[in-house]
C-alpha cells in the first residue's frame, strides 16, 4: 500500500509539472511597464578533478615592455612571472577503495600551457 501512494504522489508532481510547461508556453511574452531584460549563460562542462575558483579564470600577467628582439630566435624565452591559479572542489580519486584515506592517483595537478609561435612574426605567441 505504501508504494502505491509513492506512485500516486509521483504521478501527481509529474502532471502539476507539464501542466505549468503548458502555460509557460501557451503565451508569448511581451515587454511592460516593470522592463525587460537578458540572461546570457557561459561556461564549460569539464572532466577535471578540480575547479578553478572564481576570479581565477582570466588571470592577466603583465610582462611591460620586450623588446622583439628577445624573443626573435627559436626557442628563445623572457623572464618568468610568476602567478597562483586557485582551485576548489577537487574529488581525488583513491588508489584502491580498500585503503580509506590513500592518495589518489589524482592527488596532484599539473596545469599546462599550449601555443603555437607565430610563424610570420617570431616574436608573437598566439
């Protein structure tokens, strides 16, 4: 008897919510007297252990001035800056479901940096 009025309960939330999607979508909205506006949404759904924490996904490094001919040779570098990337909410993967505690096999970051030079101009990056 329990798991009948589980059902009944269910099938009642499911019509109550195709029914408001019915209305939703039974007019078209028009713009009044109390405004309009626009939501745009951006992101990227990843596979990674961590998330980088907000404020920390368009990080500038200033260099200030190089001259061109520092960085006109293959292979040629500039002085380093150095910079912090915070992350948060890592899920580490364990290295066996036996052990409680381990490090997992994911307990360390590495961040990579890809980029092709510029063929026609050495002494960009792009």
């Amino acid at each position: 008897m329990h798991t009948k009025s589980l059902l009944t309960i269910a099938l009642a939330a499911a019509g109550m919510m195709y029914g408001a999607s019915v209305f939703a979508a039974g007019a078209t909205p028009t713009a009044g007297p109390f405004g309009s506006g626009k939501i745009t949404f951006t992101g990227t759904i990843t596979n990674s252990p961590c998330d980088v924490a907000p404020g920390d996904d368009a990080i500038t490094v200033p260099f200030g001035q190089i001259s061109y001919r520092k960085l006109n040779a293959a292979d040629a570098t500039t002085n380093s800056k150095p910079f912090t990337i915070h992350l948060q909410n890592c899920a580490f993967d364990p290295n066996s479901p036996d052990v409680t505690g381990s490090a997992g096999k994911m307990s360390k970051v590495t961040v990579s940096f890809s980029g092709s030079g510029d063929t026609t101009h050495k002494a960009y990056i792009s």
